[in-house]
C-alpha cells in the first residue's frame, strides 16, 4: 500500500488544493508533496490527516493485515 498516494486521492476527493491542505496540516506545500510520495507514514501524522479528511486511514492498514496470509 502506498499511503502517500492514498492521502493525495483524498485531498482531491474532497476538492482541496495542496496549498489548502498545506494550510491546515500547518506545512509547506513541498513537506505536503513528500507525504503524497510516502509509502509509511508516522502515526501522529497519519492521525491528524485523518481528522482533516475525515477518513479512517488506520483502516485500511487493518483491512491490509487481515488480507496477508500467514
């Protein structure tokens, strides 16, 4: 799973501008473009975002790991 790509579906999902959601993180535009190249992601991070999108990124790692095999 490539977090980073998933984060930068969402923001446009919700029709935001990087720089809107610079804004709100409380970042540049750049730190913005190296989250959305990301394939991990600090959890107080990944927290946060999930607030401003409102979308339960945390999930789809759950979904993730019940899908691998052992």
């Amino acid at each position: 799973m490539h977090i980073g790509e998933i984060i930068q579906q969402k923001v446009k999902e919700k029709g935001m501008t990087v720089a809107g959601f610079a804004k709100i993180l409380n970042c540049s535009r750049a730190n913005v473009y190296k989250i959305y190249a990301k394939y991990s992601i600090d959890t107080s991070v990944l927290k946060h975002i999930s607030k401003i999108l409102e979308f339960d990124f945390f999930k789809l790692y759950s979904e993730e790991l019940n899908d691998e095999k052992v």
